[in-house]
C-alpha cells in the first residue's frame, strides 16, 4: 500500500534524489556511534524517528510513500520480533494462498489466446498440475489439474497435411544500444516456430517449440543499417513441415507495429472460466486449455519449500546492533525481501519479478539497482525503500526502462 502525496517542489525533488542514497550510511554511522557511546543508544522499544527525523521529514514528501514509514512504524521492517498488521482473507484466501508458496511455477504460456496447446514431458510432472490464468487485467483462482498415467490417455487423431503459413511480416525494428527485429506470422493449425535469416544465406536461425497458432520471434545482436533475408518455418505435431517465401527486412530505422491484437472485453460478475483435455503424444502429456476469452497461463507443480541459505553479510546487522543498547537490526535479506512479502504475498512466484536469485548468466546488473551482498536479486532492487515521485516506487519512470536497464533485447 502506498500513499500519494502531492508533488513536492523542484528543490525538494532534488534534495530527494541526492539524499536517499544517504540514509543507509546515515542508519550504519548511528549504529557504530552506539557503539562507542552506549548512554545515547536508541531504546528497546525502536523509537527510529528520534535519530533519524530528516530522514523521515524528507522522504515524506515524496509523492508515493511506503505506509508503514508515513506511519513513522519503521520497526515493522526494519526490528527483529516486530510485523506488520495485516488484513484478515477469508478462509479459503488463506487456505489457497498457502498451496500457491508450495508450488513451484515452472512454466509460462507466454501470449494471450483463447486456446493454449502445451507439451510436457512425463518425466517433469507429478499427480497434480496447477495453473493460473490471467485476461490482462484480472487473474483466476489457483485451478489444478489430476494427472492420469500416460498409457491411459487418448492420442490425437494424426494429421497428414502441412500448416499453412501466411501474414508474414517484420512487426518491430528497435534500434538501440542493440539492434533487434520481431518476426509474426500465424499457422491454421498449432505448430512451433522458427525464422531462418542472414544478410546473403539464410545461415542463421531462432527457434521456439511453444505451439501456436500466433508465432512471434525476436532476432538480436543484428546489425544497423544493413538487410537481412528471412524466411519462417512451421511444424505440427506429427512433423509435417511448412516453410514461406524468403522476405527481407532493413534495419536502417525504427519501425513500431501496433497491437493488432483485439482482447475480448471484461465478462462482468464472471471468473474466468478454463476448460482442458489431457492427450499422449509419444512420451509426453499434450496438455489442451481453452479458455473463455484470451488469457495467458502460468503452470506449476507442488513443491516442498527450501529455506533460503542465509550468509554472513545477511547476518552483518544483526552482529553490529548486538550488545550495543541500538534495537536488533533485520537482516538485509529480510528487509529487502521476506518482509516484503509479509504484506504483499499475492505477488510471490507466479506473475512478479524472481527475488532471492542470482541474475541469469552473463547478465551485467547496472550498480544503480542494488543487490544483496552475495549479489541475489531483492524486491529493491527495483523499487526505493521508503518514498518516491515515481508510481509503485520504481527506481524508473518507465517500466520498460526499467527492465531494459538488465535485459537489453527486451
């Protein structure tokens, strides 16, 4: 929950952008002053506000503002034994929410369709199969799916005929610190997708086995100011192959195609409502959900949960605040990630950003999105801790600049 508040006045901005990075210094000078003087260290009771009012004072005049800290109960993040008070769900929220911090989610049917074809491997699935639909703008109820053994399920009736290819085109030609171009095209029949493409042969490629009947590739690492020859590729189930006419595309400018997707509206009073069908192909669940409307999927198995591994830097507050009359401290783990969820756990796992993880191999995490010592991911890595002029507390004004800043090709 945050609070809006109106929009401060250019000095303060400024002041805002120049001093928020101080007050964690600022937090750790007070803790070794304790330290050395123990007769001014803050009492038990965690009375933050007394030492650190200009904190205080100033990141509340920022527009969006953290409610605990506009509450001045800064111990609810920040004190060991100290929680927030949060809303009672009902029973049956309780009870789903719960099964949702037990399931691993292992697989997004990215895309918006009314029909997702998805093939799993026996191998990767247990009795049950849990998933979450979502339309754009509402999500359903957690909805698991009973698994039968694979020798008992029906098989699709096998097709002889190739997919057919059409509306082929360059959608999106982004020029930036590197070139990148879309691929679409749709098939009448559910197939995956690749694009053959080079400047002279067709020696390079991009492959997606998701099956669809909307296809989507993003070319990368291309270079500006130069043509490229293309050519798409469908394959169904059974194999049969289908391939367009060779196309070419410049990347001598930017070219933004507009959502040509039409989104069905709102049901009103209505959940959204799945159908499935499980089928054997070969050694593989073909999992078949059709949905009421254009939804995407998010599919999970149940898990048994594994405590983080803590390190010696979680710890390192919690060390420094011992024996020196200062409150004990939480860690940086729990201020940047476990109280997070303490109150915002409808957005653990399925739909939001990984936290607790290392980034993904060779990705370079700009120094102004913070990380946990041991460089894992934490909710503020995204988002300023206690106040910002910018909407959900983001470090960016814009979401895609925000993801841009690690994922370059997004």
């Amino acid at each position: 929950m945050v609070i809006e508040r109106p929009w401060p006045r250019k000095p303060e901005v400024r002041a805002l952008k120049k001093d928020r990075y101080l007050a964690l210094t600022l937090l750790l000078a007070c803790m070794l002053f304790s330290s050395f003087y123990p007769s001014v260290a803050v009492a038990a009771e965690a009375d933050c506000v007394s030492c650190h009012r200009d904190i205080l004072e100033r990141e509340k005049r920022s527009r969006f503002v953290h409610a605990p800290f506009l509450k001045e109960n800064c111990a609810v993040c920040h004190v060991v034994g100290q929680q927030a008070e949060r809303t009672v769900k009902r029973s049956s929220q309780v009870v789903e929410q719960k099964q949702i911090e037990k399931i691993h989610w292992f697989r997004d049917a990215h895309g918006i369709s009314k029909e997702h074809w998805i093939l799993l491997p026996e191998s990767k699935l247990s009795g049950t199969l849990y998933f979450k639909a979502w339309d754009g703008r509402i999500r359903s109820p957690l909805k698991s799916l009973s698994l039968a053994s694979l020798a008992s399920l029906p098989t699709v009736a096998s097709d002889v005929a190739a997919p057919t290819i059409s509306d082929v085109r360059a959608a999106d030609i982004r020029r930036g610190i590197s070139t990148s171009v879309t691929i679409r095209w749709q098939t009448d029949e559910f197939t995956d997708a690749e694009v053959l493409y080079g400047r002279e042969t067709l020696n390079s490629s991009s492959y997606n086995g998701k099956l669809s009947r909307e296809h989507q590739l993003v070319l990368v690492g291309l270079d500006a100011d130069t043509a490229y020859r293309y050519q798409v590729v469908s394959r169904d189930l059974f194999g049969n192959q289908s391939k367009s006419e060779i196309f070419m595309f410049q990347t001598d400018k930017t070219l933004i195609e507009q959502d040509r997707q039409v989104r069905s509206p709102r049901l009103a009073g209505q959940d959204i409502a799945v159908a499935t069908e499980i089928f054997r192909h070969q050694s593989s669940y073909l999992l078949v959900f059709k949905a009421d409307r254009p939804v995407s999927l998010s599919l999970g198995v149940e898990q048994d949960p594994v405590a983080p591994t803590s390190t010696d830097s979680d710890e390192a507050p919690q060390r420094a605040a011992a024996g020196t009359g200062h409150p004990l401290l939480k860690s940086q783990l729990d201020t940047t990630v476990t109280v997070c969820y303490d109150c915002h756990s409808s957005f653990k796992g399925t739909y939001s950003h990984p936290v607790n993880v290392f980034p993904q191999t060779g990705m370079v995490v700009p120094d102004e999105y913070p990380l946990l010592p041991d460089g894992r991911i934490s909710c503020m890595s995204c988002h300023t801790a206690h106040g910002s002029d910018i909407e959900f507390r983001l470090l960016k004004d814009r979401k895609r600049e925000l993801c841009r800043g690690c994922h370059r090709d997004y």
